[in-house]
C-alpha cells in the first residue's frame, strides 16, 4: 500500500475505515481514517501515532514503501485513545528499535490499555532531533483527552495535532483540497458538534498557545479524515475561531418523535410559525434522523425547540435517548421551547425541561402541550407559538 506525501520528508501511513458507522454513539455514514505520518531525518525516523489494532498491517504496509519499518527510531503517541493507540504493541514489535514518548499523562494511559508498558514522557520543553529536522511537543489536555498532545515539524512547517481539526471521512484523497473544501468543512463542524463541543475554552487556548510558540504551520495533518493545506488551512481555522467564541446565526432546529401523528402535526405547524418570523429553521424527526447529525445542525443555531408525546407519564424513549446524547456535549447558552402531545395524562413536556434546562439552556416561553388529535384551533396556537419562538431568536444576541 503507497505512502502519500503531506510535505517534504514527511508521509501520511495510516488506515482508512471505509465501513465505519458508529463511532461510539456518532453515526459516521462517510467512515473515518487512522492518521499516521511517518518523518525523515538524516539520523533517524519517526513514526507520529499509530493506528486501531485492525489497521496495523495497512500502516505497516505504507510505512514499508518508504522504509524498512525496523529503521524507526521514534514513535510518538500524541493520544491513548484505542482508534489512535490500540495497535501500539503490534507496532513496536515491528519497529524494535524505537523509543516511544508520549505526554505526561500519556504516559499513565499506555501503561493502563497495554498491562504496563513503559513509555517517556515529553513535554513543551522537549525537542527532538531526527538529524535536520525537529519534532516539537505541546500537551493539550482535554482537546479532548487529559493526554492529548500536538507535534510539530518546524522545518516543513507541519503540525500533528491528533484529533484537533479532525473529521470522520473516508477519502481516496489526503488532502481538503481534494475531497472539496465544503464536504471538509462540513464533516469538521459535524466532528467539532459532536466530539469537541464541550471543550471549546481548551480548544481556543490551545489555538492561541500555537501562535504563541510561533508555531506557522503549512500543513495541518490531524489523526481523523483529510489534511489542510493552502487556502483549505485558513478557513478550517476560522471555522474553529467561530465555534469556540461561541457563534450563533438567526436559527432554530425543531426536533420531535411522535407515536400517532398528533407530536408530528404540532411540530411541523411550530416550524412554520418560526419560518413566519424569518428565522432559519430544519426539522428532524428522532425516528430517521441521527443524533449527530442534529447536533451539527444545532451547532450555530440558537434554539432548540424538542416535542415528544407522552408514554407511562413520561417521553418516548428517542426524545429521552437525545437528550442523554446532548447532556454530554453541553450545548448551553441557547434557546430551548417545549411542546407534546397527550392522551389522558401528560408529563413528557415537564420532563424534557427539567433535564434540558439542567444543561444550560434557557427556556423563557411557556410550554405547549395538547391533548389527544389537535384541532384546527390547536395548530393555529402552535404556529403563533412558533412565531413567538421566532421573534425570541431574533431577539437573542
């Protein structure tokens, strides 16, 4: 299997996951790629991650295009997460000859997944040199592990940063520019909305901490997906900039399951209503549509509008399933409405705003719950509601 160039003295060696669709609970339709990239000096080479323990022939393979896989000197293990780390003991058999280093606390993490194992520790103040070119370290804790660490070749400009400005995505191409810069930029919100959302303070620092270093990368080479180069680096910096301060456009995702049709009508008449107000607005149903891909939707949007009928006095089960999703990435700071339907006793509506509104979103207008079919005077009274959903929106900085 070929090795591919990402800069000069430097080749990207992993895997690709082309069958990959759940990446514990994230619907990855598109698959994802191991990232490894393999570094030349004139002394020694490097090897910068390895692979899931699946993959290890595919790296192997590449790695042996280049070189003798027994000539690596060094293995770098910039996270300790089993899609990044698991095949590590298979590496090193194949590479005797190898030191291996990772963050402090990356220590402490190989040594849990693989009995024991020994491995140095590196930090910001560390250098090494491969013979005419560098690898510099920077841990970044919780970016999205305590363990996490960035690399850095300052001689070809290339920063590994692991998952940071990653995107599940299997690709015959390495690089944004290849696949197009828009499927890139999609798969890394849908990757930030779903993985990193509720780290953006340590993302942004870690950002910040590159250009204090002086770090000037040219080539972004991150553990998941496509790589960034060019123009494609720019704007996958940007997208970061926006979503760790925080930005939010004029739109709100109405999200629903229903039992017979009656949560399904009230639903569509609140999107309209929101829509009346000229507020952008996407409407899922939890029996079709993935998790993640809401999340991503909800990324800029600055309301969540969530409507369940009720079952044994509570919510279906996918509206509670949702909301257990969302805990987790903590998307505070935003609107949030309810609304449902009932037969003879109500209760889903209460408790969507207890656990909802426990995770930081604020929920100003008062419900909207009906009972049994709504009537004609019940869909008038969900769109106005949706129309005060809209203006709320719009209200909002």
């Amino acid at each position: 299997m070929r090795a591919i160039p990402v800069s000069d003295g430097i080749w990207w060696v992993g895997g690709i996951d082309w069958g990959l669709r759940d990446f514990h609970g994230y619907e990855t339709p598109r698959g994802t790629t191991y990232n490894a990239y393999l570094v030349r000096g004139e002394s020694t080479w490097a090897l910068v991650d390895t692979v899931k323990t699946p993959f290890v022939p595919e790296l192997l393979s590449r790695v042996a295009d280049i070189v003798d896989p027994a000539e690596i000197g060094l293995i770098v293990v910039n996270h300790v997460e089993p899609d990044h780390n698991s095949g590590l003991r298979d590496v090193m058999t194949a590479m005797p000859k190898a030191r291996v280093v990772a963050s402090g606390s990356g220590v402490k993490g190989v040594a849990e997944y693989h009995d024991g194992l020994v491995v140095e520790a590196v930090s910001a103040a560390d250098t090494i040199d491969l013979g005419g070119r560098t690898l510099q370290f920077m841990p970044a804790p919780m970016v999205h592990w305590p363990d996490s660490m960035f690399t850095y070749c300052a001689e070809v400009r290339t920063l590994m940063p692991n998952d940071a400005f990653g995107q599940h995505l299997a690709s015959s191409g390495r690089f944004a520019d290849e696949v197009g810069l828009d499927l890139a930029l999609e798969e890394l919100a849908i990757y930030y909305a779903n993985i990193l959302l509720p780290f953006g303070p340590q993302v942004a620092k870690m950002v910040g901490k590159i250009a204090e270093a002086g770090w000037e990368p040219e080539v972004i080479a991150p553990s998941h997906g496509v790589i960034w180069r060019g123009d494609a680096i720019g704007a996958a910096v940007a997208a970061y900039g926006r979503w760790t301060d925080g930005f939010k456009r004029d739109k709100a995702v109405v999200v629903y399951s229903t039992m017979w049709g009656s949560t399904k009508m009230l639903a569509e008449s609140i999107t309209d209503g929101i829509a009346a107000e000229g507020v952008e607005v996407d409407l899922f149903d939890l029996a079709v549509t993935s998790n993640a891909h809401i999340v991503y939707e909800l990324l800029e949007g600055k309301a969540l509008v969530l409507g369940s009928p009720t079952l044994h006095h509570g919510m279906l089960y996918r509206v509670a399933g949702f909301i257990q999703y969302i805990e987790g990435l903590k998307p505070a700071g935003r609107l949030a409405a309810f609304f449902g339907s009932f037969g003879w006793g109500g209760g889903a509506v209460k408790q969507m705003r207890e656990r909802v509104t426990a995770i930081g979103l604020e929920a100003p207008l008062e419900d909207l719950s009906e009972k049994f079919k709504p009537t004609a005077e019940d869909i008038a009274a969900a769109e106005a509601w949706g129309r005060e959903i809209g203006k709320a929106v719009k209200a909002r900085d």
